[in-house]
C-alpha cells in the first residue's frame, strides 16, 4: 500500500496540488511540502503551483460573487451572517483582510464571493489576493517540509511515518470536509423549514 500511495503521489502530486488549491488546499499544500522533504516531490514547483491554484481559485470566486454573488447569496439566507462578517471586516481592516483571506478556514470560497459583489476594485483585489497566495503558498508547503524535518530529527528516518501520517493528515481533511458538508445541509434544511 505505501508503494502504491508514493507512486500516487509521484505521478499525480502536482496536479491533486493545484486541483486542492483552488478550493481549500491547506493540507494538501502542506502534505506536499512533506512528499518533497521525503524526495517525492519538489519543493520548488510545489510552491509556484500552490500560488498560482490558490490565485485562479480566488479570482474566480471574486468575478463570480462580482457578476452573480447578490443573487447568490440571497437565495442562502444562513449565508448572509457570514457575508455581513466579512463586510464589517472590510470596513475595518481593508486590505488586511483581502491578503489574509485564505488563511480564515471555512470562509476561503464566500470572502472573495462576498468582495466580489461589494464595490471592492477588481485591480486591488487582484494584487491583494497575489501577494497573500505567495505568503500562503510558502507558509504551507515550507510547513508541510520542515514538519519533514522535525520528525526525521525527534523519530528518525521519516520513511517509516510517511503511510501513517499522510492517511491521518487525509482522514483528518475528509472528516472535516464532510462535517463542513453536513452542517451546510442542515442549515440548508433548517432554512427550508423557516420558509414554510
């Protein structure tokens, strides 16, 4: 099985890498960094890539909230808590919180969305959002290397851990995705209920 998940990512870690960056790819941009300190990967084209999925993923969420958010949104009332967050944030913190973003879990799809229908600059968004997936691309996949290194130094040679740690690292992002899926659904449901 160990043979079979490093040939997997051997053969298809770039592009799982660039496909979970256009989402929410904190794990799998770390779990990178990991495959690359174990000589699977290349740190050097984890990174570019991880920038540049992050940036497409956002730009579209941002051009989709710009040309279909209001109506969107309206139709998901349990959203509109989240929207009214994140638009108070931006009165407050501008910038801040367009380049750090990324980095507030769970809300990586609705900020940019959010910011798309406001009346945030396209060009300032755009700039804004490259700077934070850089930051977020080298935070992450550095993270995911060095992580590499402290277990090889505290437990040895970091072969041995690599199964182990990669299927708790994807049980750990598939439970948290379902449990964000199904929270979705019964606010969905709950939504539904309110409207009778």
């Amino acid at each position: 099985m160990m043979e079979t998940l490093i040939l997997l990512v051997q053969n298809y870690g770039y592009a799982m890498v660039f496909i979970g960056t256009l989402l929410e790819g904190e794990t799998i941009v770390a779990l990178a960094g990991f495959a690359a300190y174990g000589g699977h990967l290349k740190l050097e084209l984890i990174i570019p890539i991880a920038i540049v999925g992050a940036l497409l993923g956002d730009q579209f969420f941002f051009y989709f909230g710009r040309h279909n958010g209001r109506g969107f949104l309206s139709r998901r009332p349990h959203l509109e808590a989240k929207v009214e967050r994140v638009h108070s944030l931006l009165e407050r913190y501008h910038g801040w919180i367009i380049f750090g973003s990324r980095f507030m879990y769970g809300f990586r799809a609705l900020i940019p969305m959010a910011l798309g229908a406001s009346r945030v600059s396209g060009v300032k968004f755009f700039l804004l959002n490259f700077l934070g997936a850089i930051v977020w691309g080298i935070f992450f996949a550095f993270g995911g290397y060095i992580f590499g290194g402290a277990i090889e130094h505290f437990l040895g040679n970091v072969k041995k851990f690599e199964g182990g740690i990669v299927v708790v690292a994807l049980t750990i992002l598939l439970a948290t995705q379902v449990s964000l899926y199904l929270r979705r659904k019964r606010a969905n449901l709950k939504e539904g209920e309110d409207h009778r």
